[in-house]
C-alpha cells in the first residue's frame, strides 16, 4: 500500500532544468573525448609492454573506453530527455498563461 504526502506538490524551473541539461551535454561530450583517447591508449600498450602485460593493459584501456562510450552516449541521451522536459513544461506554462490559469476545455 503506497502512502502519499499530504502535500505532494513541486515546482519546476525550466531554466534550472536547462541548465542542467547543458551541462550534462558538456560533460557527455568530455566523455566522449575521453573514450577516444583510451581506444588510441590501447593500441600502443601490446607494442609497448609486450606479452601477457601487453595485451591485458590495452584489453583494459579497451573496455574503458567502451565503458565510457556508454557513458557518454547515456549522459547525452539524459541532457536530451531533461531538455525536452523544460521544453514541454514551457509549452504547458504558456498554454495555461492563454486560458487565464484555468485548463482548457
């Protein structure tokens, strides 16, 4: 059985939650950069180290760099979602500002 708050009301910035998003972008986008030189990192570990050490040293900095690629993909997927949520919490604002703060008919 759930349980509601007796005021279970909140209030969102459009503003704030763009803001957000933007900086999610920013971080996705240093991510991404990241993730490029990990990959670049793996290539030079087998010919550098050589061996076992070689090649277990670039498959690691192989898999962060995957690691990081679903990161990056997913933090930009997320600053997407956040600013399309602003988006609409505008359109809804500026339709309920027409009809003088009662819904539409």
């Amino acid at each position: 059985m759930s349980h509601l708050l007796p005021d279970a009301s909140f209030t969102v910035r459009p503003d704030e939650v763009d803001a957000l998003a933007t900086e999610l972008g920013a971080l996705a986008a240093e991510l991404a950069d990241d993730a490029e030189w990990a990959r670049s990192a793996a290539a030079s570990f087998p010919a550098a180290l050589g061996g076992d050490e070689g090649w277990t040293a670039g498959a690691t900095a192989t898999a962060w760099g995957r690691l990081q690629e679903v990161l990056a993909a997913r933090t930009s997927e997320l600053a997407g979602t956040l600013s399309a949520a602003a988006a609409a919490y505008r359109a809804e604002d500026a339709a309920l500002a027409g009809h003088n703060g009662r819904p539409p008919r």
